[in-house]
C-alpha cells in the first residue's frame, strides 16, 4: 500500500491545479509516511501555498477537510469508549463466570492428593490452579512507611529547589504545596519479600490459597 501511494504521488504533476489532486497527494503522503522524500513533501508544500493564497473557494475545502478529520477523530474517541465498556463488561462475564465455576469444583472437594478435582469435557478441561502468593492490604492505616510509597505533584521550579537544599522554611513550603496531592500506598512488592523473609508487616497477610480457572 505505502509503495503504491508513493508512485502516486510521483506521478501527479508539479502546481496540480484543483484542489481534489492536492488532496489525494496529501492522502498519499499520510499514506506513504515513511517513504516520503523531504523533496516531494516540499513539492507538494508549494502547490498547497499557491491554492490556499489564490482561491477562497479551496480554503473553505480545507476547512472542511480539517472539520472532517476532526469529527472522525471524535468518532474514534467514541468507539473506543465503546469498546472499552464492551471490553470491561465481556470481562466481568468472564469473572462472573469464572466464580461459578470455581463454586462447583469447590464444592467437589479434593482428591486424594489434595488436590480439586477436575470437570472434564469430551475436547476441554475446567480446573483450578494455585495462584503466586500475593498480597492483601487488610489495613492501609496500620502498614509501616518503610513498605509505602508515595507520589507526589508540584511545580519542578520547586522540586528542583528541594534537590538544592531542604530546610526547615522549605520543608513548610513543600508540605504546604504537596498536602493535597499527596498520597501513600503499601508497596506489595516490598511487603511480599518481607513476609517471605519471616518479617511481620501490620496491617498486611499473605495469600497464599487463591485460585484461577484455567482451560485446555
């Protein structure tokens, strides 16, 4: 496709009279991006000076245009939040679906090796696997700084200023700046290494027995 739009555009003749032969140009150059020569795009330029300086008829064209490409990105910003609510809801479906299953293989109880049982189908098979431990934060308030992080916004001017030099009288100025956009979170990562490690973390536990669906 790029190589046939660039031929196209080598093909039409230098100060192309109507508007309509600039306009498939500037097609072909979009379309062929890559492939364009500093020297064409600059041919094309020139054209596009003189049919925008002589005529007003083509201004109100380009205007279109521009108006055209302007309702089709707003059409592409709409399908996307379509797609992403489709998106968000088919993986709700999924989930839901998912704990269902789960419910029945549970509900099955374990086999000899401790293990849940399978559902088995005649080309699939539903089963539960064992997830990584993770974590989960019971207690935002009780986890201690040294697993928390936290971002922070204000002016670079004044970030910059606390790099130099961190005084009493800036300390102020920066809790003054930041208090509102402020905010702490459990690093998990951090809190995961140190349960491992045999290190208590308040307001935090290990889970070690959460389960997946999976499917063959």
């Amino acid at each position: 496709m790029a190589a046939i739009a660039l031929a196209h555009i080598t093909q039409v003749p230098a100060n192309a009279g109507t508007l309509h032969d600039l306009e498939d140009r500037l097609d072909a150059l979009a379309n062929s991006a890559a492939l364009v020569t500093p020297e064409q795009e600059q041919a094309f330029l020139v054209d596009f000076r003189i049919a925008m300086t002589t005529a007003i008829a083509k201004r109100d064209r380009v205007a279109a245009r521009l108006a055209k490409l302007e309702n089709q990105q707003e059409f592409a910003a709409l399908e996307i939040s379509r797609l992403q609510a489709f998106k968000a809801a088919k993986a709700a479906d999924q989930a839901r679906l998912e704990g269902y299953i789960t419910h029945v293989i549970e509900s099955l109880g374990k086999d000899d090796k401790g293990k849940y049982r399978r559902l088995e189908g005649n080309s699939s098979v539903l089963f539960l696997r064992t997830c990584p431990a993770s974590v989960e934060v019971t207690d935002e308030s009780a986890v201690p700084l040294d697993y928390k992080t936290a971002t922070v916004k204000l002016p670079a001017a004044l970030w910059n200023d606390v790099l130099n030099a961190l005084d009493d009288g800036l300390r102020d100025t920066v809790l003054a700046a930041t208090s509102r956009d402020l905010a702490l979170t459990a690093d998990k990562r951090a809190i995961k290494a140190a349960i491992e490690a045999n290190c208590e973390v308040p307001g935090t536990r290990l889970v070690t027995d959460n389960t997946t669906v999976g499917r063959k």
